[in-house]
C-alpha cells in the first residue's frame, strides 16, 4: 500500500495516476542532460576484437546458475521453461542468441517495475522513500549473464578498467576496498604525516547513465562493435506497478536496467575513464565500489590534506557533470587521521570542517567527523574499532533475537537446522571486517565484546540456561570461540 505522496508544491496526493507520475519522474528523469559522447580524458580507442558465436555449453553454463523461483518479465517465463527448451532442443536458443548479436538487436527490453518502500525512511510521503524492482525477461537475462562474462573476461585480460574499482574484479569485494584503504590511513599514521578522508556518493548513479556516452566507452575499449550496439542501453520500456494500478508503459531514455545481469559491468566501464585521470595525482588516490567514492590525501598539516582532498573533489564533480551524473551533497563525509602523539603545533591541529564550492549549488560546508561508517565498515580518526566490533555485537544479538521465532526448546527447527541459521546469519555479522580490524595484538577486550554475544547464540541453539559454561558448548555445536 503507497501512502499519499507529495508533489512538487509540497501537496498530498493520492490518486494512483498523480503518485506514477511523481514515481516515473524519480525513477526514471526523461529529462536527461546533455552529454558529448566523446570527451577530453577519454583514453586512445583501442582496436576492436572478436568474440566466439554463443555456444550451447556456455547457456547451459549459465541455466545452471539460475533458480527457478525467479520471478518473470511481462511474458510469464521464467527459467524453469528455459532450461526444459535448452534440454530438448540446445540449438534453439542458441541460434537465437547469436542472430540477436550479429543483427545488434536487444528483443526483451520491456521492463515490468514493481514500487516497494524503503526500510526505516523518516517520511513515506516522499517519493525517494521507495525504490523500484524491475522484473525483466528471463530470456533476456540468460543472454546477459552469458554476454557478462565475456565483459569481465576482456576486462581482466585487457585490463580495461584499474584496480581502484573494485566492485568489477573477480576475488574482490568489499571488505578489500576498506583494507586498502585502512592500510593507507596506516601507513600515514606511520610516516608522521596527516591523512583526510572524503566519502562521497553519486545521487541516482545507475538511473543517469548516458547510454550515447556509455556506447561510445565501449567502442573506445575495443569491445566487438555488433556487441556495442546491441547492449540494452537504448530503446527499453518500463511499466510501474504498485498495489493493483499499472498505468501504460513509458521509454526510457537513462539508466542501466535494475536486475540485469550487465547493469554492474556496463556501470564500472562507465566511471572508467575517471580512474584513469585519478592515476596522475600526487598525495591523492581516488577509490570506487560501485557509486561510493572515497578520496584520500596525504600532507604535513590537516588543513593542507583537507584543501588537497576538495581540489581533486572538484575535478571529479566536473567528471560528474560532464557525464550525466553528480554527488550528493548531504551525504558528504570528511575526517583526518594522524598519529595520536603528533605534535598538534606541527600539523596545524584538528579542523571542524571545510567549505567548497559546488558550480551547481554554490558554496557548500562539510564537517569534520569524528567517525564514520564506509562499507559497512566504522572507523574513527583514532583506528580504535570500538564502535564497529559494539555495532556488530548489538546486530548479531539483535538477529539472534529474531531468530526466535523459528522455534523453542519444544517446537520448532532442529539442532542441525538451527546451527545452519546461527553459521549462515550470525557469523557474518559477527566477523563483518574482521579482516581490516583484527591483529591478534591488543585486542582481547574487542574478541571479549563479540564472544559474548556469540555466547548468548550458542546457549540459544543448543536449548541450555545461561549460567552454563560455553567451552563444551562450542565442541559440541563445532563452532569455535571468537579468539579461533
């Protein structure tokens, strides 16, 4: 059910008509800025390459990493109908698949979206409280996951986009992106110098990608032309759909599809060339996971490190702007990190922030925090990681909490059940950054924190009271300690 929703003269409106209007504007803006295709830092157009045709093996491949609980297009077919097609007759879709490439056509490219609320929003009468789940065809998805796989096999063979992106090299993840850069902050803190932290995120980053713009990267990087024209950038259709009102369905003319299989790539092939001018700075580094971005510079005084951080910051927000997209300034973060015994007189001391000046929206101030939460990950200037290892706690008590429901010491799961729910939602939690954060030297009082929340899952799995010991607990459920 979608609340009343307010307008741009801040007025509620309820019939569903007036809500897909306000919906299709947030979603999917059609009035998209004007982006040159070819652009200044673009680097030097590579000679195209060939790809193989589609082979049957490889679609069987990609059925197999599919479920058949997926949910269909408009069509109604999902993968369960495609995988008993491909097993009775593999050449069909096959012969489908690469006639779609050579001619450069893109047949399922109409989306049906259904609008569900985000979770703990302040105010559901805004439109930007909800997020659209596009329901795309399954057919079309198939040929995408095959057609991704060849994009990450050219990329990490031709080295097409840098390792700063990490979200776009297999055996990277997440946690990687907040090692490299704690090991920065590090490393700062070892030399004596100062080091300024600046998060930042681009506002709307898969809804304003410029397909023109997007097209012409790919053809710069050498992917094979027929597979350039043939990405489902341009010419898609959407249809909304919320509680049972679906008005009629709408071009649009931004944004990779939610969902698809080539969304992810075709968005860090996008930024690309924006890593590539970040390799020239000096003092200064330029890391991205998806639209999260994380600028981080290096001086001998706080106030030079800030002033270097909002210098390439403004180089960036002209990339932005250039290409279609832009930060968000409320979501802005800043914070320095120096050696604890530092000679404040030296480094100039802490700053409680900083003013820039954003070409769009004017001057602008961004605070000095004292903590931060990038990735999932929370640090504070001092590298301390209290607050993280309490945050975790608080969320695998919480989920342990939760997990009551599925039954008691009568009814409900089994042991072996319940140890498959603790290991599959309690322990990532519990260990979410241990990577970056544990040494194993000094830190007995946070292994303390996250052991004791531990302890209240094994007493909840294992049906015992509380005052009982957990060391046999642990052997007998096979889960070992925190220390381990």
């Amino acid at each position: 059910m979608i609340q009343p929703l307010r307008n741009a003269t801040n007025e509620l409106v309820d019939a569903p008509a007036e809500k897909a209007v306000l919906f299709k504007a947030q979603f999917f803006p059609d009035d998209p800025k004007p982006v040159a295709p070819a652009q200044l830092p673009d680097p030097t157009p590579r000679v195209p390459r060939t790809w193989d045709p589609v082979s049957p093996e490889e679609i069987t491949l990609a059925l197999s990493t599919t479920s058949n609980s997926s949910a269909p297009g408009m069509s109604g077919i999902g993968y369960k109908i495609l995988k008993w097609a491909h097993n009775i007759c593999p050449d069909a879709l096959t012969l489908l698949f690469n006639l779609c490439l050579d001619s450069s056509i893109h047949p399922w490219k109409h989306a049906k979206v259904v609008v569900i609320n985000k979770l703990d929003k302040p105010n559901y009468s805004l439109p930007k409280a909800y997020h659209p789940i596009s329901l795309l065809e399954c057919t079309g998805k198939l040929l995408e996951k095959v057609i991704a796989k060849w994009f990450n096999w050219d990329i990490e063979a031709h080295h097409l986009i840098p390792m700063t992106q990490f979200r776009s090299h297999p055996h990277h993840n997440v946690v990687d992106a907040v090692a490299t850069l704690v090991h920065h902050i590090q490393a700062t803190c070892a030399t004596g110098t100062v080091g300024t932290l600046l998060l930042f995120d681009i506002s709307g980053f898969f809804n304003n990608i410029n397909p023109a713009r997007a097209t012409h990267t790919l053809h710069n990087l050498g992917f094979p032309p027929n597979v350039c024209d043939w990405t489902l950038l341009i010419g898609r259709k959407a249809s909304l759909n919320f509680g049972s009102y679906t008005p009629d369905p709408f071009s649009i003319t931004n944004s990779t599809p939610q969902g698809s299989p080539l969304s992810p790539v075709l968005s860090a092939l996008y930024t690309a060339s924006l890593l590539e001018v970040s390799k020239s700075w000096t003092f200064c580094d330029l890391t991205l996971y998806v639209d999260d971005r994380a600028i981080y510079a290096t001086s001998a005084t706080t106030s030079e490190a800030t002033k270097t951080a909002l210098r390439h910051y403004a180089i960036i927000h002209d990339w932005l702007t250039a290409n279609s997209l832009e930060a968000d300034p409320s979501k802005m973060e800043l914070m320095s990190f120096m050696k604890e015994c530092s000679n404040r007189n030296l480094i100039s001391g802490k700053i409680e922030g900083a003013r820039y000046n954003n070409p769009v929206q004017g001057p602008n101030h961004v605070t000095m925090a004292i903590s931060l939460r990038y990735l999932g990950v929370y640090l504070d200037h001092c590298l301390r990681w209290d607050q993280h290892i309490t945050i975790m706690a608080n969320h695998a008590c919480s989920t342990i909490r939760g997990v009551n429901l599925l039954g008691n010491s009568i009814r409900g799961l089994d042991f072996l059940n319940w140890r498959k729910v603790y290991n599959a939602l309690v322990i990532p939690v519990l260990t979410y950054g241990a990577q970056v954060w544990y040494t194993g030297v000094g830190q007995k009082g946070l292994v303390q924190h996250l052991q004791v929340a531990q302890n209240k899952g094994i007493h909840k799995i294992t049906s015992t009271f509380r005052t009982l010991p957990v060391e046999p607990l642990h052997n007998m459920t096979g889960i070992p300690p925190s220390l381990i």
